[in-house]
C-alpha cells in the first residue's frame, strides 16, 4: 500500500472512531484558509485538506479554472479573482469572531479531500457562504 494510501484510509478510520455530538460534528482545528471553499483542518495531530460541500467559490489565483470560470459567466478575470479573494476574506472574518470549529464528514473528492460541513460555533459556515459569501450552490 503506498503512502497516500495508507493515509487516507488512516484518516478515514481515524473519523469514524472520533467521539462525535448529537449532530455528528467532528471537534477540529482551523490550521488554513486557502479559499472560499476549501480549508485545512487539524484533528488531533492529522491535517487535512477539506472541501466545503454544496458551495463552489471564484479563484483566488489566475489558473485554468479561473479562466473557466470567466469564460461561462462572461467576466473578466479581474471579476472573478476579486470575487474570490472577496469570499476567502468573507471566510476569515467568520472565523474571527469563533470560539470552537466543528465539521460533518460527507466523504472523499476525486481529489481526495476530506468532503464537510463546517461549522464556526453555531454558525453553518457552508450556508454562510452561499448566503452572503460571494459562493453559489453546487
């Protein structure tokens, strides 16, 4: 088995065994923001990148995806990079004010991100997003 591999089965068992709340949040540790949709995490001594499941947000860098996103939405790139540094800031500035962050794992991505909900305090920061985060469903 080679090593991303045994890590991510690894994690996996790890989240299944976590003491969890009613609601099936998962206590973590917010180490990084690296967008509007995605983060890393920490539980224990495991980090992780998480993506925000239900949300998509804009770049923050000019890469194909950016251009992707410019394209179908006929926006300059200028627009779409605004708007994603817009969300990402709107991401930390929730995270600001929040005592304790929680997430509900929903499985793996393609990419093998951790797929959750996260939560600041009470807050469902997915939701969040989508509301007033620049961030449509997904």
């Amino acid at each position: 088995m080679n090593g991303i591999k045994f890590k991510l089965l690894f994690l996996f068992l790890i989240l299944l065994n976590l003491p969890a709340n009613s609601e099936n949040k998962i206590s973590t540790e917010l180490v990084k923001i690296i967008d509007g949709d995605t983060i890393i995490l920490k539980v224990d001594k495991n980090e992780f990148s998480a993506r925000l499941i239900g949300i998509d947000c804009y770049e923050t860098n000019a890469n194909n995806r950016a251009y992707k996103q410019a394209y179908l939405n006929n926006l300059p790139i200028d627009d779409i990079l605004l708007g994603g540094k817009n969300s990402k800031k709107y991401l930390k500035d929730l995270y600001k004010n929040a005592d304790k962050t929680y997430f509900e794992f929903r499985g793996l991505d393609i990419y093998k991100r951790v797929l959750a909900v996260v939560y600041f305090d009470n807050i469902n920061v997915n939701d969040s997003m989508k509301t007033f985060g620049g961030c449509i469903a997904y």
